[in-house]
C-alpha cells in the first residue's frame, strides 16, 4: 500500500542545513497498525508529513497504492489527502462555534454531499466513537477526550483508508489517552491503516510495529 524508497528531506536553518530525514526506506501494508517514535527532532513528524502529502521529499520515491506521489501536482495530492487520508493531531482544530455533529460533517460539505447522507454518516460515525450523546455539545462543553474522539470522527467521515496521527494524546491525561488510543484501535481493527507518531512508550507498545527514529534515519523496525 505505502512504499518509501530513499526519502530524504533537508531544511535550511540559517545558513546551517537540517537533515530532517535521511535516505528512509518502509513499506507498510493495508490494515497496518505501526506506531513511530524517536525523541524530539528526529524526524518522525516530518516522516508523517511526507505520509499525508503534506511535505515533499527532496530525493527519493513515494508510493500510494502503486500511485508515484512525488511526480504529482497540488490538485492530485489534494485528491489524494481527501479521498485517501485521514489526519488527527495533538491539538484538535475544533472549530469553536460549531458542535461536535457539525465540527464532524464540515468535511462533508466541502465534498459536496447531500444534507440527508451528511446527517446519516455524521450520526455513524459519532456512535462509533461512542460520542451519539454529546452530538450538540460545543468543544468548550466536551473534555479533552471528548474532542479529541470528535477530531478523529471528523477525520474519518470520508471513509479514508489511512490514519495518520501526531501525537493523538499528547494534550491528554492518562485515561483520555486510553480511550483515544482505544477508540484509534477501533477504527483499525476494520481495516484502517493506522500510523501513531508518539513519544509515550504506553502508546507504542500497544502498536504491533514500532519504528524507532533517530536523527533524521530509522534505527529499528520491529514487529510484536
């Protein structure tokens, strides 16, 4: 499904270059639950970028589904992000003044879907994530978990096949991060592909890959 072939990426810090990534090679499969770690700078959020069509390479090949992402232009990696990949992070990007069902159904408006299926996938999704009661709740009136479980419904409304996550309990206590992390697995146990960026070794365990990440290059990846 996912295949990296000698991805590279620098940035220019000053005059001083940063070798974000250096001369990466994974593959990951559909259906893969895989968490990466490293420590703060090497490179594992930049990786996760490069996954989401978010960044490109500066060297090196992308493959999505035997699709050459690097060769694409804008539009086909914006179709390809909104078909393809969903994305949660370590702060939820709720919009304020709109409520969970409708925080959740704005990326079905941009897709242009009729109000009757925004209705119905909005009032599935929030069931699956176990949130069916707090559907006309603002983010303000939900607990971090809470809005953390709305971002991931709204990043799988439009039934991506990838899940990527930055830090998806990094804002959490303990026991929201359990539920979000359980609520992520869920989801992957249907088949989503799900990718976890994260510093907490209680969350990488509990993946059934890690790919540990230093300095820009990948020092092991191992399977449970």
């Amino acid at each position: 499904m996912i295949e990296l072939r000698d991805i590279s990426r620098t940035f220019q810090v000053g005059d001083e270059p940063v070798h974000a990534l250096r001369r990466i090679d994974l593959d990951f499969a559909d259906g893969e639950y895989a968490a990466i770690m490293g420590p703060s700078g090497s490179g594992k959020s930049t990786l996760l970028h490069i996954l989401g069509l978010l960044d490109r390479p500066d060297q090196g090949q992308y493959r999505l589904d035997g699709l050459e992402t690097t060769t694409l232009g804008e539009e086909g990696r914006a179709r390809l992000r909104r078909e393809r990949i969903g994305f949660v992070f370590q702060s939820f990007h709720l919009i304020p003044r709109l409520t969970a069902a409708e925080n959740i159904e704005l990326p079905l408006v941009l897709a242009g879907l009729e109000p009757a299926e925004r209705r119905t996938r909005v009032a599935q999704i929030l069931a699956a994530v176990g949130l069916a009661d707090r559907a006309r709740h603002k983010p303000d009136q939900l607990s971090g978990g809470q809005r953390q479980r709305v971002a991931i419904a709204r990043a799988t409304v439009t039934a991506p096949r990838i899940i990527l996550a930055d830090e998806p309990t990094g804002n959490l206590d303990r026991a929201s991060s359990r539920e979000v992390i359980e609520t992520l697995e869920g989801l992957n146990a249907r088949g989503l592909t799900l990718l976890v960026v994260t510093h907490d070794a209680q969350v990488g365990v509990r993946a059934r890959r890690r790919i540990n990440m230093d300095d820009g290059a990948i020092l092991t990846a191992s399977e449970v």
